[in-house]
C-alpha cells in the first residue's frame, strides 16, 4: 500500500521539481466557480487551460476569491 501523497512526493523526487502550484486569486462578479472550472493563461489560445479552480467562495462585497492549482509555466493576469 502507498502512504497518503506517496505518488506526488516520489514524482517530485524523480522529475526533479514539481511543475504546478497553488495561487490564490481573486475577482469581480460575486458568482464562485465550480471546483474543477478550467483556469486560463494571459496568453491563452483556444482550449489552452493553465489549471484548474480547487476551491471558491464569494465574498459579501460582490467579489470571489479561491484558489486554482496553475502551471509553472504558465503565463496569468495579474
């Protein structure tokens, strides 16, 4: 059996770095995004997704904030 986070540790370990990380963001328009909702880049062509939402919340002053797991190399708007 493998340990919980086993497969991440040892693929980090392997591949030399770990190519995604965690970001906080925010944003106008008080609807949260679904978990799993498709991030883009800045320079984003079609279907080119950056990451992924993990989780979001709207906040009482009409904005939304959460988290996204993003590529290392992927280019986002401030």
């Amino acid at each position: 059996g493998c340990y919980p986070g086993q497969e991440i540790v040892a693929r980090t370990h392997f591949l030399g770095r770990n190519k995604r990380r965690l970001a906080r963001y925010e944003a106008s328009g008080g609807h949260a995004h679904a978990p799993g909702a498709r991030v883009l880049a800045a320079d984003a062509q079609a279907g080119d997704a950056a990451g992924h939402v993990v989780a979001s919340a709207a906040t009482s002053d009409n904005r939304v904030v959460g988290l996204v797991v993003v590529r290392d190399d992927a280019p986002l708007a401030g």
